[in-house]
C-alpha cells in the first residue's frame, strides 16, 4: 500500500508540472515523476507479480522498476540542480549524461550474469547471496545515493540566497534528499550483508521503510509548492500587463487623435501582450515627436498630462524588452 501512496503522490506531482510542459515543450521534473512513478507502481507486490509473469517471470520488472527510478532521479538531479544554480555544469551533453549511462549499463550486465529467477518480491532472499545480484542491487543504491546527495548539497548552498516559497521548497527537497541518503545506507548494508556479515550489527532494516515515503513526500511536495507560487505570480503578473495595457492603451489613443498616425497604424492581433506593449509604448512617443514637430516647440499640442507622461516613463522603465523577442 505504502508503494501505491508513493506512485500516487508522484503521478500527482507530474499531473502538476503539465502546465509547464506544455508552455515549455519540456520539463524535467514532470520526467523524474513520470518514472519515479512508474517505479513506485511497479514495486507494489500486488503489481509486480501481476506484471511480470507477462514479461517472462524471470524478474525482468526489477530490472525495469530499477531502470525507471534511476533515470527518474538523474531527472529530479538534473531539475534541481538547475533550478537552483542554471550554470553549476557547463560540461557537453555526453559527459553530462555519464553517470547516468554507466548506471544502466553495468545494471543491466549484473542482471543478466545473475540469471533468471522466478518471479519474486523477495529480492533479497534470492539475488544478494549471488555476488552479480548483490552488485546489480549495488549499482542502483550507489546512484541514487549520489544523485541525492548531490540535490542535498546543492540544495544546502544555495536555498539561504531564495526567498519565501522556493526557500521552503527546495528546504523540503533537500531534507528529502538527506533522507533518501541514509536510506540507501541501509539498502546498501542488506544488498552487502552475505558477503560481509559484520554489517549485521547495525540491525534489522524493516523499519526503515516509513523514511522512504517520508523522503519521497518532502521532495515531491517541496517540488510542487515553487510551481504553485510560480504558477500564481504568472497569473498576477498576467493581471497586472492586463491593467497596464489598458491603460497605455487609453493613452495611446489620447496621443493618437489630431495625428495622421491614427489612421495608418495597424494592430498585429497575432502579436504577443508584450510585443503589443511594447508597439504602444513606441507609438506614443512617436506621436508626441509629431505633435511637438507640428507645434514648433509651443506647449498644449499634445494631448497627453504630465500625469500620463509620467506614468508612460514608469511602465518603460519597468518593461523588460527580453519578453518580446
């Protein structure tokens, strides 16, 4: 059950990134849910004994669940870091993906030297007394103990610089990621276990599966609130273009009327709010160009206030010309 809550609440993370997908074309946070998800999904025995008989019943689920969540969290890696520091790895594409490509690679050749089993969630019980299956197991615990490491790292330098919801975002994802790390501990202390049975000491790992949904929940909750704030300061940002528009738009018009600019100009409907505002701006200075031209220099010719001059130098000098291009 604890494994169906896990996929849900990632699946419910992408259904929350969708917006930014389709804005964007792409995002790497609704790719890390997606297979983190998926990964979830597939642990739950219920599924997985429902699944892998169709795939053979040699456990290949495992190795596809493993799969899943390492290229989820090389996702989730590649988002935060990111998010919280665009220019930490300028290295080319091939180096960047390396680790992640050397991952599935050797995971996929200690399954395949372990053998077919029958189909199992036991995985323990049959593949860590075999030295490839307790590597193939290894080879997943190493990476994403590095990958949540390195989040918490990042996530420690950086979250002190933002502010409110990233702040407590990315505080809740990192502390996920910490979390995630000391898990892995203990993974990789039962994968190692019959092979080096010193690390019995430290005890039963049974209890350690709440920290699990413990760490998966701070991450993805952490992920969600910098979307929800971003999502909203859009929408005012949205409102605030809107109220501005309309009121360069009246003034426009006031700089428009006793020019021959009125009648020339025409309005691009396919043109975006800022590009649209940014003509305006454009128009209204050029109108009073023209007003002062026809009046030889003398006041009263134009017919925009010093209140609307003034307002017009305000939204100029808060308009972001990057947005138009």
């Amino acid at each position: 059950m604890t494994q169906i809550l896990m996929a849900v609440a990632l699946f419910i993370l992408a259904a929350a990134r969708v917006p930014s997908l389709r804005r964007n074309g792409k995002d790497t946070v609704f790719m890390a849910a997606v297979f983190a998800g998926a990964s979830s999904l597939l642990i739950s025995p219920p599924v997985y004994l429902a699944v892998d008989p169709a795939l053979g019943g040699i456990n290949i689920t495992k190795l596809a669940l493993n799969s899943f969540m390492i290229v989820g969290l090389w996702y989730l890696r590649t988002a935060v870091l990111h998010a919280v520091n665009p220019e930490a790895d300028t290295r080319s594409p091939l180096l960047r993906r390396l680790p992640l490509i050397v991952a599935l690679v050797f995971q996929g050749i200690f399954f395949v030297l372990t053998g077919p089993t029958t189909s199992t969630t036991e995985w323990g019980n049959q593949y860590h007394d075999r030295l490839p299956g307790a590597l193939f197991s290894m080879t997943s615990i190493v990476f994403i103990a590095w990958s949540c490491g390195e989040i918490a790292w990042t996530c420690s330098r950086y979250v002190p610089r933002m502010r409110r919801a990233f702040k407590i975002g990315f505080t809740m994802v990192g502390a996920g990621a910490a979390i995630s790390c000391l898990v892995m501990l203990k993974m990789a202390q039962e994968a190692l276990t019959s092979f080096v049975p010193a690390l019995l000491i430290f005890g039963d790992n049974s209890y350690f599966g709440p920290f699990e949904m413990i760490a998966i929940v701070l991450v993805g909750v952490g992920l969600t609130i910098p979307a929800l704030a971003g999502r909203a300061e859009r929408r005012q940002a949205a409102a605030r273009l809107e109220r501005t528009m309309a009121k360069v738009s009246a003034i426009r018009d006031k700089a428009l009327h006793g020019t021959d600019m009125d009648r020339v100009l025409q309005i691009n409907d396919d043109a975006t709010p800022q590009e649209r505002l940014h003509r305006m701006i454009v128009e209204i200075w050029d109108a009073e160009l023209v007003a002062d031209a026809a009046g030889s220099g003398r006041s009263g010719q134009s017919g925009l206030t010093r209140e609307d001059r003034d307002y017009m130098l305000l939204v100029e000098s808060d308009f972001d010309l990057s947005r138009t291009r």
